[in-house]
C-alpha cells in the first residue's frame, strides 16, 4: 500500500519564484516549492532558507535611479520643446541639470550591463 502525498490546502512558495504556488491536484508532488514563506525583500532560496539576493536588490535600485533621471528629463521636455518653439533660452540651471542626467544614465546602464 502506497501513500499519496497530499499537499492541497497547505501554503507553499516556489523556490525559484519565491511566489505563492499552491497545489491543486492530490498526489501531486513538492517539486521545487517549500512550506517556508520568504521573509525578506528579493528573497531567494539558499535551500534550506530565504535570503536576500543581494544582485537583485541592487539591480533593483539601478534600474529605480534610471527611473528617476529620466522622469527628469520627462518632466522639463517642455522646456527644450519651448526653446525649439519660441527661441526662450532654458535657465542655464536646468540646461547643467539635463545634461548631468544624461550622464548619469548612461553610467547607471553601464553599471547595470556588469
């Protein structure tokens, strides 16, 4: 006589999503799922355990200031438009600041890219 795992019901995560990934189906087996609810931000499981993943959280944060820079640009494009439009110069402040964004970009990307 043969025991059939039962897994229907009981909360379970993915250990290579770290997302809720229940069971459905009776018989069903564990897989790559764990009763171990991640406990920490990017989590990843060391296999016994959730740990931060460190990469992930970093990339993250990369990828967060590109966001913020180029919502900058995005947000003083008016200005460029308007100089291009009327011939008003833009305040040489905000000039200093597009381009510095710029930059700022593109090293974030190579930083990204490594």
């Amino acid at each position: 006589f043969k025991t059939i795992p039962d897994w229907r019901g009981v909360p379970l995560w993915s250990t290579k999503t770290a997302m809720f990934d229940p069971i459905s189906k009776l018989g069903q087996e564990l897989g790559d799922r764990t009763e171990v609810e991640p406990d920490c931000p990017f989590p990843k499981w060391n296999g016994t355990t959730w740990e931060t993943d460190t990469e992930a959280e970093a990339k993250f944060l990369l990828i967060g200031e590109i966001q913020e820079q180029e919502n900058y640009l995005l947000s003083t494009d008016w200005m460029v438009i308007r100089q291009t439009e009327t011939g008003k110069p833009m305040p040489a402040d905000i000039t200093q600041a597009r381009q510095t964004a710029r930059e700022r970009i593109s090293a974030l990307k190579v930083d990204l890219a490594e």
